[in-house]
C-alpha cells in the first residue's frame, strides 16, 4: 500500500507537538505488532484522538488505517488527507462495506484504529460500546489492544471551545496487552482500566476542573448527564 501522504502528517504532527511544547508521555507501545493485522480499540475523549492513537504505534514503525465516519472523507480539506492516508470510511446506513474493508485490511497486515464507543464521552469515562471490535479480531485472527488516551480532551473536545494553541499539555497514551474478551462488555471494562490507569498518573490535579471525570473530584459530566446531554439537538453545544 503506497504511503506517500502519511509520513508528511505525521511530520508535521510531530512538529506540532514540538512547538506547543505538548508532554505526549506513551506505554505499552511495545505491544504492537511489528508486523501483521492487529486492532487498536481505543477510548473517545477529543476530535484529535486518532492523531494520538496513531502516536502509540508509532515506535513499532506502524501505520494505523482508522475508522471514521464517512462525512469526514467529504470535506474539502479532511476527505483528501483521509483517503490518502487509507482510513476506512463507516457509513451508518451501509455498514457492513466499513467491516469488509476493515476485515480486508486486517487481513492483508494492517492495523485497524476503532474508537468502539463510536462517539466522544463527555463524561471522560468509557460508554458503552457498539460492536464491531471484537468480532474484527477473531475474524481476522488478530491481536485486540485496548488503548486509553488523556489529556487530548484539553485540547478539543465535545461542547467545549476548542484550544489547539494550548502550550505544555500533558497527554497520556497507553497501549495494553492483547486482550482476548468474549463480549464488547470484556472490551470496555478493558479499556476503562486503562483510563483509569492513564488518570491516575497523569502529572497535573484535575480536582474541580472540567477537563476531570466527576467521579474523580472534577467538573465534568456525570455519565448520566453526558447522555442527556448527547440525546439535545445537536445546535445545542453545552
């Protein structure tokens, strides 16, 4: 597969990384496969998370080909970058071509980035997850790693203004084991374990602030409010 756009979007991924000083902090990267199929299943905090999730790859020299809705591969500017960097577009309303390319794709030694909770928590803890996941992996007879992400919320996120200039934010981004769960349930109590594990460590206090899940001390949505909040118009950007 050629990759002549990836590598500049990386660099400059990194470059921005470089100036806004951002402390990007990765475990766990070791656990991706140098080669062959794997899926990352990763948590849904910010609208930057693909970029961070990709991050985690990084050290094992990989590429990840990410899940994303297909109105982002319209846009004049995103749509051109995604599909020359080979993400997989889901339409809702056609899913079962998302999967066949994913499957495909996984198939022929690619790794697959899946957000499972399909959109952003407002709450920073994990919501459910919808299928897809799971079922990917053992198809494909590939290893399922679970992946937390935080700190990208700072940066931008659902209902919050968006502050890409932010300097010196901490993110954390942590790779797990290769997980075999039974159920999507397995999954995400997986990937909860991680965040909660990314939280406990992260270098800044987020007692009070809105960028904290509220079961810790901070300002965030409760899971239930989060969901009251989702089911608003979407003009409603509280």
């Amino acid at each position: 597969m050629s990759d002549r756009v990836y590598p500049p979007v990386i660099a400059a991924a990194k470059l921005l990384f470089r100036v806004l000083d951002l402390r990007v902090t990765v475990d766990g990267a070791r656990h991706v496969p140098i080669t062959g199929g794997a899926v990352l299943a990763s948590n849904h905090v910010s609208y930057l998370d693909f970029v961070f999730a990709g991050f985690g790859a990084l050290p094992s020299r990989r590429l990840v080909r990410f899940m994303a809705k297909h109105e982002v591969f319209e846009h004049a500017v995103s749509g051109p970058l995604m599909r020359g960097m080979h993400h997989i577009p889901v339409d809702r309303a056609a899913g079962q071509e998302s999967y066949r390319q994913a499957l495909a794709a996984l198939r022929s030694g690619e790794v697959v980035g899946i957000f499972p909770e399909a959109t952003i928590s407002r709450s920073f803890t994990v919501k459910d997850v919808k299928s897809g996941a799971v079922r990917l992996a053992a198809e494909a007879g590939v290893p399922l790693l679970p992946v937390a992400l935080w700190g990208t919320q700072r940066l931008w996120t659902k209902g919050r203004p968006k502050n890409l200039t932010q300097r010196h934010v901490p993110v954390t981004i942590i790779v797990g084991e290769p997980v075999e769960p039974t159920t999507d349930q397995d999954l995400r109590t997986r990937m909860q374990e991680l965040l909660d594990e990314a939280q406990a460590r992260y270098p800044e206090p987020g007692e009070g602030q809105w960028w904290h899940p509220a079961h810790l001390g901070g300002a965030a949505p409760t899971p239930e409010e989060a969901k009251a909040l989702d089911a608003r118009p979407v003009t409603d950007t509280r």
